[in-house]
C-alpha cells in the first residue's frame, strides 16, 4: 500500500528548529542557523525550541542528547561554559532570525523559567502565536495574564486521559500533543475536538516514516511535525 507523505496542506512544526529530516545532518538543533532556515521555509508554521536557564539567568535553546536532557544539564552552567563547552545560542538571538510571521513553540525544560522571563524576551515582539509547553500543567498554570496571541499545549504524559480537557480550555490551552502512538486513537480525537482543542502529533515513538503518515492519514490530522518530512 502507499502511504502519501503530502505536507503542504499540513501546520508543520519545525521540531527543534530542523525544518525536515536531512538538516539534522548539517545543522545543530535550537542554533540560530537551522531557525533562520525554518523561518524561510513556506510550509513551516511553527518553530519549537527547547528553552533552558543558564546559572547566570539567561534563557537558552538547547534539548540535549539523553545524558544531557536527563542529568547534566540539570548542574548550573553559567552562559559563558554553554557557549564554549555546547556551542549554544541564546533565547534572543535565536528569536532574532525568527520571521514574525511564523509561530514559535517554546518547550520549557527548566521549571525555574519565570512568567517575567518568557515576557522580557517577547513583549516587543509580535509573532503569530506563542505557543507555551512543559510535561507539568501544574507548572504552566504559573504563566498568566500573557498577551492574547499566547496559549499553551498539554504535552501527554501517562495521566492525559484523567485531565478536564474542558478547564484546560478555560486556562489558555489551545493545543492536546500526542508524543505516542497509542494516545492516536478515535476516542482521544474525539475527546480532543470536544472540548475545543487542537490535536496534534509529534514524531516521538515512530519508527519509520510509512507508520507515521499512515497514523496521520487514517485520522486526519492537519497539524504535524518535521521528523518525518
């Protein structure tokens, strides 16, 4: 059976910055080469970055490999030791190659990144959407009275199916991100769609292609990510 790949009637999400599966090959993730890259792409909507605090306050885009993501960069590292050790841009000058025109998806990995933080780097800046994501609801109920184009995202996670999708609204969730293939399912996008969200599909857990598209085919879902692409 064939499996159509077509993307462009799709809102594809730059994940990490990479805007499609070969860059990953020559760029580094959440540098300001590959955003710059992104942003000239006509099918990329929206950008996501990994965002982190360095020891001396300055927010960074970084995810990390498995050793890092999970227990190195849990230390303090000033900015100056990121820069030379991980080669690391800053929030602001990844911001800066960014066109407004697109949305930015801000992944927060470092809970203690404030509402003051996020609001310094973009109340002068006026992109399509700011899209706001963290694996703790409880931790993104602290960002508050944020500018209308702001909302955030319920990254899923094992307890998923127990939350008030419909509460979730009310708080400025716009979005429900599956990041398995077994939260793709009839009932989810129904509970989903009821509630007004949006669903969308990571790659994480997919291991090829076919099996990916074939998941995005079946249920119709228009918001999808660059792993695959």
């Amino acid at each position: 059976m064939t499996i159509k790949f077509n993307y462009k009637d799709k809102i594809v999400l730059a994940h990490m910055g990479f805007p499609d599966r070969s860059a990953r090959k020559e760029y580094k993730e959440n540098s300001k080469e590959v955003c710059a890259l992104s942003s000239k792409k006509d099918y990329i909507d929206i950008i996501e970055l990994d965002i982190r605090k360095s020891a001396d306050g300055v927010l960074y885009c970084y995810h990390g490999n498995l050793f890092e993501y999970h227990f190195l960069l849990k230390l303090p590292f000033t900015l100056s030791s990121l820069k030379h050790y991980r080669q690391i841009d800053t929030l602001e000058e990844v911001l800066n190659v960014i066109d407004e025109n697109k949305s930015i998806f801000l992944d927060i990995k470092d809970t203690g990144i404030t509402n003051e933080d996020i609001l310094k780097h973009l109340k002068a800046m006026n992109f399509e959407e700011v899209i706001l994501g963290n694996k703790s609801v409880r931790y993104l109920d602290r960002f508050t009275n944020m500018p209308n184009n702001f909302v955030k995202i319920l990254n899923c996670n094992i307890f998923c199916n127990f939350y008030n999708l419909d509460r979730l609204k009310e708080k400025k969730f716009k979005y429900f991100e599956a990041v398995s293939p077994l939260q793709v399912n009839s009932k989810t996008l129904k509970k989903v769609e009821e509630a007004g969200l949006i669903f969308r599909m990571s790659g994480i857990g997919f291991l090829s292609k076919d099996s990916y598209w074939r998941k995005i085919n079946k249920y119709g879902i228009k918001h999808v990510s660059s792993d695959f692409i």
